[in-house]
C-alpha cells in the first residue's frame, strides 16, 4: 500500500505543478504531448486525490498521530 501511496502523492504533485502552469497560459495539454495522453494523467491524477482523500489519515504519520489533535486544538 505504501508504494501506491507514494505514486499517489506523485500524481498529486504533477497535478498541483500543472495547476500552476494553468495559471501562466499553459498545460500539459500545451507541452506537445497527445490529447489522449493528457487526459489520461489528468485522469490519474484525480483518482489519486480521490485516494488521498480517502486514506490519508491512515496513511500519514503526522496527521493520524495524537500529539497532532491535542496541539491543534491549542492554536
């Protein structure tokens, strides 16, 4: 499971990366790759923050630890 969070989190990245290049008029779309091949990372990238989403919190040390909950709550 942790390798397939790993890739997630990759995907996660790119797709924030790509975000950002949206913001200055380009996009993997813009990068001369194939349309297909476009849709098919943004694909994944949305099926890994669907799982992110889910598993986060089971997968993540920091936020599934305690110590997190009680020094949030002194914010």
């Amino acid at each position: 499971m942790k390798i397939l969070h790993m890739i997630s989190w990759i995907l996660l990245v790119v797709g924030g990366l790509n975000w950002l290049l949206v913001v200055f008029g380009m996009d993997l779309a813009t990068w001369g790759l194939p349309e297909i091949v476009a849709q098919v990372v943004y694909v994944l990238v949305g099926l890994s923050a669907l799982l992110q989403l889910v598993t986060h919190r089971k997968d993540c040390k920091v936020c599934g630890s305690p110590m997190t909950q009680t020094s949030a709550g002194g914010m």
